[in-house]
C-alpha cells in the first residue's frame, strides 16, 4: 500500500501544534510500516537545500510553490501526488484526488471560536473541511472531543467517517538529558531557579491574557513566567501585556520557539506547567510536561480535560482568580505537586505515537 502524506504544515512560517502533529506523525508512519507498506511525504516546491537540511528530507516536491499550490487546492485545481493508492492531509489543506482521502481535522476553533482567529482564517478552514467532506474525505481527528465537536457545529458527517487517532509524546522530550546537558541548557538561556512554564504560540485562544492577569492579581506572591512559543495571529506581545499590567520585569521571560533539545530541559525544570487555553483539539504540551513529570494546570476545556484524564489541576476557561489560586495552591503545596507529578506519568504512558500510526495504517487498509 502506497500512501502519500502532506508535508506542506513543517515549512509554515508558524508551524505550531500541527506542524509537530505532521512531524511526528510521518516518522511514526515510517517506524511501523509493515512490508509492502511506504509512505512518501510531499510538499509545495522547495529548494533541495530545503528539504534536505530542513525538516522534510526525502520529501518529494510538488510543482507550485507554497503560496501558489494553497491557492490551487482552495480551486480544486491540480497538481496532486502521484503514485499514491491513499492521500492523508495532516491539515485541511487537501487536494483533489481519485483515490482515497483522509484528512485531519485538529480542533473546531473556526467554528466555536471564530472571534480567536483571523477572519480569513477562520473562513479558508471551515471551507476547505467542508470541502474535504463533501468530496468523500474520511477525517481523522486528535481526540474524542473534536469527534464529539464536529457534530455538534452542524457538519453533514457521514456515518463512520470520523476517526479518533490520538497523539503521542516525542521521543526528543521523553529521553531525560543528561546532567551536563541539563546544565548546559540552564546557562545558555539563563533559566531561573524557579519558575512555571507556559508553552503555546502568543495568539488570543491560548488564553495567554488570563494567566497575565492571574500573575497581577497574586502581586509580589507571583512565581516567574517563563513562555516558550511562536507570535501568532492578533499580534499579541506578552512583554507589553505584562508591562501593561505592571508586572515587575523579572516576572514574565519570553524564549520564543525552541529546539527540543533545549525544550526537553524547561519541560523538567519548570515547577508547573499552565494551559489556560479557551478551546483546545489536543492540547501537545499538557502530554509533554507529564510525559516527564511536571505537574500541569489546564483549563477546563474538553480536550485539555481528556489528554489530562484526571492528572492535573482543572480551572474554569477565562476565570483568572480561580488560575491565580491554582497558581498559589500548587506552588505553596510540593505533596500535592509530586502527587500530580505522579498521576501525570501513569497518564501520558497511555500515549504513543507508535501507536497513533498503527491506528492510522488500520484506517489506510480498511479504505484501499
């Protein structure tokens, strides 16, 4: 069975939650393919210096580029990758095609939360899922609550077209750095002795405003902020947010995006981490921190309470008193920190990418 995976989502300016869910996603692929089984990943029209050195190397390259081929595929209009007896989008960025196609929706946000996104944006997914939808597309979709979603916003699903096929923890984050590594990282980015984590890409859905105004409200009791991530859309500055709430400016530090050897080192060093998103469709970095132990306090949107199965501390969506008391809890409390520590790590072992790519190689065989 030959399948072809888009790989187009590893070279967006932002790659984000998905572009890891594509990463991930295709390694495991090739990990578990069976004999007589390959998966061929495909992108817009790179440089081979690109491809090689970048994230996508062996990838095969579609005749437009980027911009040009997201135009295309909006159209129906070709070209698509050949060979293939299967296409799988990991984004709803699909195109045309005469064989089977799965796409991957990640979360409902265009629908239930139209007001976080552009309005462009908002509307070029929700067209491009429907039209996945009507041309036959089978959905693939990170966890039961954006299954339970889809329906909810109204989609004309065919029976048995939505399939739940989870996600997993990397193995870049998961495998402990040795001491002197640990080290290493500490001084290259100055890591406060103590401090809570925040990672997510600065945008208005990841309810990066709530934590802020929670770190106002416990005053001088404030832990340090340490916020790892990409700008979004909205052009949200943390920085100037804190400033604006005359947060003092040692409390809130911004490391932007960084690589997951150094990102394995923060997920163990922070004391806690904090996802106060106002709609998720997985929620990654909850998995992570307690992949490795690191206590987590979520909000309590659908998916975030799914991934965390009960192993972390759940505060109600935009209520930055009820954060800013978690906050306090949690940080005053190391018994119940190593508690959650604990239960985190029974629950992330439930999550494998291994185990997400079987999944999916049992949807592939089942629609050829």
């Amino acid at each position: 069975m030959r399948v072809a995976l888009l790989g187009e989502q590893l070279f967006a300016p932002v790659p984000g939650g998905t572009g890891r869910y594509s990463r991930e996603l295709w390694q495991a692929l090739v990990r578990t393919a069976e004999p007589g089984n390959n998966v061929q990943l495909w992108t817009a029209w790179h440089s081979r210096a690109e491809l090689t050195g970048g994230a996508a190397p062996g990838a095969r390259r579609l005749p437009l580029p980027r911009r040009a081929l997201t135009a295309a595929w909006k159209y129906g209009l070709p070209p698509a990758p050949r060979g293939a007896q299967l296409v799988h989008a990991p984004t709803p960025l699909a195109p045309r095609v005469q064989v089977p196609l799965v796409v991957t929706i990640h979360d409902t946000v265009p629908w239930t939360h139209p007001e976080t996104l552009s309005r462009h944006g908002a509307r070029w997914h929700i067209q491009m899922a429907e039209r996945a939808i009507r041309r036959g597309a089978h959905l693939t979709v990170p966890t039961q609550a954006v299954a339970d979603s889809l329906s909810a916003v109204g989609l004309d699903l065919p029976p048995g077209h939505v399939h739940v096929l989870g996600a997993g923890v990397s193995a870049a984050l998961a495998v402990p750095p040795s001491a002197a590594e640990s080290a290493e990282v500490v001084r290259e980015l100055d890591l406060p002795p103590r401090f809570v984590l925040s990672l997510a890409t600065f945008e208005p859905r990841k309810g990066l405003d709530i934590l802020l105004d929670a770190l106002a409200e416990l005053g001088p009791r404030a832990p340090i902020l340490v916020l790892v991530g990409q700008p979004g859309w909205g052009g949200l500055d943390p920085e100037a947010e804190a400033r604006r709430r005359n947060l003092p400016a040692d409390r809130v530090r911004v490391l932007r995006s960084l690589p997951d050897r150094q990102l394995a080192v923060v997920l163990r060093r922070a004391e806690l981490l904090v996802m106060p998103s106002r709609a998720e469709g997985f929620g990654l970095p909850v998995l992570e921190a307690m992949a490795v132990g690191t206590p987590v306090i979520c909000s309590d949107d659908p998916a975030l309470c799914e991934v965390a199965g009960g192993a972390a501390l759940v505060v109600a969506r935009g209520d930055s008193g009820a954060l800013a008391g978690a906050l306090s809890e949690l940080g005053g409390d190391p018994v119940r920190r190593r508690g959650l520590s604990r239960l985190g790590l029974d629950r992330a072992a439930h999550f494998s990418w291994d185990e997400v790519s079987r999944r999916a190689w049992r949807l592939y065989a089942a629609l050829v």
